[in-house]
C-alpha cells in the first residue's frame, strides 16, 4: 500500500544561514535574468533552501519533515518573495526580500514577475494528486498564490491559517493559530509550544507530527481537522481543571468555542466591567481618531533589537527617530490615562490597566478596517522601550509579555 503523500508549502523567512554585503534586494531580483546571475555571482555561497531559511517557523517545519516521512511521503516546497516557488533542495544565494507589509497589488505584481500562479500549477500537475496539503502561510503569502481555489483539485485537503481568507469548498480546512499561541496551559497539551506568532503555524505542523508519529498514525488514520479538534477539547478540559479566574475560564472557553479569535487577552489584563467601561469612555474623550491611525502607521515596522545579529542600539534606534515625537506623546498619554484611572479605581492593578487600554486601542484600529499590524502589548512595550532608549540613552528590560510564566522549580 502506498504512503498517504503530503505537500507542505513554507515561506521564506528573514533569518538566513549566510548572509553577503551585497547580496541582491528585490530590485535585483525582478526578472528571470537578474535571478540567474545572481545565483552565479554567489555560487560559492549557494545553500539548499531546506536549509537556507533558520527561523523558528523553518526549523519547526523542516523538524515536522522529518517526522512526517516516517509514514508518508512529503514533498516540501517554498514560497520566496526573491525566486518564487522553489522545491526544499533548490541551490539559493543570500538575498533580501519579502513580501511582507506590502500591499496585496505589489505583492500579486510581484508574483507575477516570479510566475508563482504558473509555477505552482506546473507541480501540482507534475505531482499528481496529495491527500492532503500544508499550507504554512501568512495571508501576504496566500495572496502571492493568487488562485488558492486551483489546490482542491489536487488534494483532498488543504489545511491553511488565516481565518480572513474565504473559500466556497470543502477541501479547505481553515483555522485560526492564535487561541493556542497565548494559552497558559499549552504545555499540558502539546509536545512543543506553539509560537511565538512568527511560529504557530510550523510548531502546529511540528506538534501534529509528534503526534502521528507517538501514537503511529498517519493523516489517514488522525486527519488534522480531528487532531486539532482534541487538541482544543483537551484544553477545555484543563481550562475547567484549573480555570485561573472564572471572568478568565469563561473568556477562554468562548474563544475555543468560537474557533475564532482576532486576540487572546491574558488574564492578567482583565479588568471589571466598570473599570473597562469608563476605560474606553476616557479613551474616546482623549484619543482622537488620527492618533489612533497615526499609531497603527508606526506600528507597523516596530522590532526587537536582534542581539543575535549583534545590531547596535544606534542602528536600531535610527529606524525609529522620526516617530520618536509621536512615541513619545503617546507614551505620556497614556501614562497619564492609567494615573487617572488608578486614582479613581485605586484597587486595580496598574499592568491590568494598561492592558486594557491597549486593548481597546486595537479594538479601535480594527474598528477603522485595520486587520493587520495593530497595537498589542508588547508593541506598546516596545514603543516604551524605544522612548527610554532614545532619550535616557540606555535599554530597558521588556516585561515578558509574549510567553507563558516560567514553571517554578520545586
């Protein structure tokens, strides 16, 4: 009997194995000609692209490859915003280019150029038929497929995360990452934690390998629609095991319920009926509707200092001095905000008010149709942390607000 086979379809990423100087950008990389002689003028640097791309999502998926072939047949493939769609073993120099933030007509423009629709075509009639397809894109990535409807013609099932992506077949099965990225008691259900964001979707495929492969089944036997199905069943159950507050297990359970979330609150953010309602009265009266699009415009590069890279803090700082007097504003006001709701609720606790007012923030940039690259907690982190830098001249500890508390050691 044959082995149920699999097409896993990754993006690119921006942490690479090599790295050059000049190693060509977007701009070089426009026409079929440019990318051949960029490959020849780097062939003493050329790397499979299995290996070319060492993020998190990468190594989580190339792990899941691995796992995966146990029992199936995998083929992997990936999406680059410089070379198109390129097989796992496809020779590639160091580059720079995404598709990332950029906007759907620049990024159907652009795949295009490197004929991604025609290429993706090309394979899945030379292939043949999957019984199930992997698709470990974010929606910048959908969209350089253009026609995502030409897959279920050559799978049974294709598996993508973007819950905004609408599609009239049941080949698709469609979910959203984010209700298990935040969740305090992931580690009680899978074998690896899911995310950072960047990461959901390759650690997802990673923990269903896992799974498959303890429990010796193949997709066939556990479809991923099921797998994911006890996954969230199980974390109900811990949910009413140990719920941390009742406000929080029911917040929770709503999520799950749903199947569907835009942004999972920690619990440590929430905040009485009360207290949020005069939040978002006091927000209203003192954000005007151009400052919180102004904010979603300067949210919507911010990063981290890459320490691996050893960046410098004046090179990162540079990135982000014309929106220092905007930071800065913002940063007063709603510090401001937080002192006026303290005082008048003197019980609640400082970081929960913050929270939640960050919160609404969002609430309202989603409010004004924007979907992407909104204000969350550790944006508004690091917005706080680039103020201090710039005018005290010295880093500040980031609060841990992306990940899970430690375990205590016993």
């Amino acid at each position: 009997m044959k082995p149920p086979r699999i097409l896993v379809i990754n993006s690119c990423g921006k942490a690479k194995a090599i790295k050059h100087p000049k190693q060509p950008t977007c701009e070089e990389l426009r026409t079929e000609k440019q990318r051949s002689e960029a490959i020849k003028r780097f062939s003493n640097l050329l790397v499979p692209a299995k290996k070319l791309y060492v993020g998190p999502q990468a190594r989580a998926v190339n792990k899941a490859i691995n796992l995966l072939k146990k029992r199936h047949a995998v083929d992997l493939y990936i999406l680059s915003a410089g070379f198109g769609l390129v097989s796992a073993n496809t020779l590639l120099p160091p580059y720079e280019c995404s598709f990332s933030n950029k906007s759907k007509k620049v990024i159907i423009e652009r795949a295009r150029e490197l004929k991604i629709p025609e290429k993706l075509e090309h394979l899945l009639k030379e292939k043949g038929h999957y019984n199930l397809i992997f698709l470990i894109l974010g929606y910048d990535y959908l969209c350089a497929i253009s026609n995502l409807s030409i897959l279920k013609d050559y799978a049974d099932k294709i598996v993508l995360f973007n819950k905004n992506v609408k599609l009239d077949t049941n080949n698709f099965e469609i979910f959203d990452p984010q209700i298990l990225v935040k969740h305090g008691r992931m580690a009680k259900v899978f074998s690896v934690p899911i995310g950072p964001t960047v990461a959901a979707k390759g650690t997802i495929l990673l923990n269903y390998a896992i799974d498959l492969t303890r429990f010796d089944k193949t997709i066939l036997d556990l479809p991923f629609s099921q797998w994911w199905k006890n996954k969230i069943r199980a974390l109900k159950l811990q949910l009413q095991e140990k719920a941390e507050t009742a406000v929080y297990g029911a917040h929770y359970q709503q999520q799950l319920e749903s199947g569907s979330v835009n942004y999972v609150r920690r619990k440590d953010y929430m905040v009485s009926k009360q207290v949020l309602e005069y939040i978002r009265y006091i927000v209203d009266e003192k954000v005007s509707g151009n400052e919180v699009k102004e904010l979603w415009k300067n949210c919507t590069n911010l990063r981290s200092i890459n320490v691996k890279e050893n960046e410098s803090i004046n090179a990162y700082l540079n990135q982000y001095k014309e929106s220092y007097v905007f930071y800065t504003a913002l940063v007063n006001k709603i510090e401001e905000l937080i002192k006026a709701i303290k005082e008048k609720f003197p019980n609640e606790v400082i970081k929960n008010i913050r929270g939640a007012i960050v919160n609404y923030l969002r609430e309202k940039q989603k409010q004004m149709g924007y979907n992407k690259d909104t204000i969350n907690d550790f944006k508004y982190a690091l917005i706080k942390n680039i103020v201090n830098m710039i005018k005290e001249q010295k880093m500040h500890v980031i609060s841990n607000v992306s990940k899970p508390p430690k375990k205590s050691k016993r």
